[in-house]
C-alpha cells in the first residue's frame, strides 16, 4: 500500500509539473533554443546557396552549352580534317592553281561550311556567356567551379585535328588565377605590394582554327 501511494504521489506530481506554468515556459523556451539552434546550423547550408548565385546561374546555362560545343566541333573536325587534307594534296599537285578555288572546292565538297554554321552560333553564345562569367565576383568553391569551365573551353584545341587543350593563350589562364586570389582572398595582399591583376574580363573573339 506504501509503495502504490507512493507511485499515486510521484504521477501526482509529474501531472503538477507538466500543468505548472513556471515549469511549462522553461520547457517551451528550452523547446525555442532547440528551434533556433536548428535553425542557426541551417543558416550556413544556405549562405553557401545565396554565395555566388548569379554566377553560379551563368553555369547553369554555360554548361550545356559546352556540352553543345565539343559535339558540334566533333561534326565539323570530322568534315573539316579531310578537307584540309586534300587542300593539302591538291595545292602540291597543282601549285598553279588558285588557292583560294581549292579552298572552295575541298570545303563544299567535304561540307565543312555546313558544319561550321552551327558551331559559331554556340561559340556566339558562349563568348557572351564567358564574358559575364569573368566578370562576375567568386565567393565559393561552386563559383570557382564555374570559372575554371569558362577558362578550360577558352583553351579548347583551336585546329579541327588538335587533340589536347591549347595552353598558348595566357588570358584564360590570368582569368582563373585572379578568380582563385578571389576566393582565397589574396587580393588585398596582393594590392599591398603595389602590383594590379590585368583586365580579363574579356575573352578574345579569335575565329575557330
């Protein structure tokens, strides 16, 4: 009997303790601390969202179009290689013959015009594209990602039977660079020794190979 009065008086009592107000507002505020805790770990998770979101929305278009690219170069380096081959053949066996007609010739013959058009017209929409994109500010590893996918298409093989990466022209190369002091935050140190990162916020506008 001692023992069920005593299990009667401690129910009892956790019944007070859940309707005393007092006890009932701590919980509720240890319950809002939880709450904001949870919230406080999240807000990281979405600051790295809202970090570079224009430029990361740039790669969202870019990268499809790169995609588009190296498909379309494909089409074309298939009619343009054997093209250039019997140009080849051709102007030796007939150096008297003009050039130019040859070129014709061997371009319409092998459909390397028709191959063309549609790669400039992507090559149109990525320099635009590659422009905004070096011109924006980085601020996060995702940002940085979509610099470096600008930066290796400007260093795309520039002759249709190239097959490695063009490492000649350097403004692609200083456009990474300056974006990696960017994000690692080197560009007031570098500032301090007087020195200025150059312009590239340009790409060149250099005709396919």
């Amino acid at each position: 009997m001692a023992q069920a009065a005593s299990l009667s008086t401690t129910s009892t009592a956790r019944f007070h303790n859940h309707a005393d107000p007092a006890i009932a507002g701590t919980r509720r505020s240890f319950i809002h601390t939880i709450a904001a805790l949870s919230i406080a770990a999240a807000a990281p998770a979405a600051s790295a969202q809202t970090i570079d979101a224009d430029l990361i929305a740039l790669g969202a278009r870019f990268e499809p179009l790169v995609d588009q690219y190296y498909a379309a170069r494909k089409r074309w380096a298939r009619s343009d290689v054997p093209a250039h081959a019997e140009y080849r053949a051709m102007v030796a066996d007939h150096p008297d013959q003009g050039s130019y007609q040859v070129t014709r010739d061997c371009w319409e013959r092998w459909g390397v015009g028709e191959a063309l058009v549609p790669l400039l017209a992507i090559k149109e929409k990525m320099e635009e594209l590659t422009n905004a994109i070096n011109a924006a500010p980085v601020g996060s590893i995702a940002g940085l990602r979509v610099k470096a996918l600008a930066a290796f298409w400007q260093i795309a093989p520039e002759h249709s039977d190239d097959i490695e990466f063009s490492f000649e022209c350097p403004s692609s190369f200083q456009q990474l660079f300056t974006a990696v002091a960017q994000l690692c935050g080197l560009n007031d140190k570098m500032a301090e020794v007087g020195y200025q990162l150059p312009d590239v916020t340009m790409v060149d506008d250099d005709d396919i190979g």
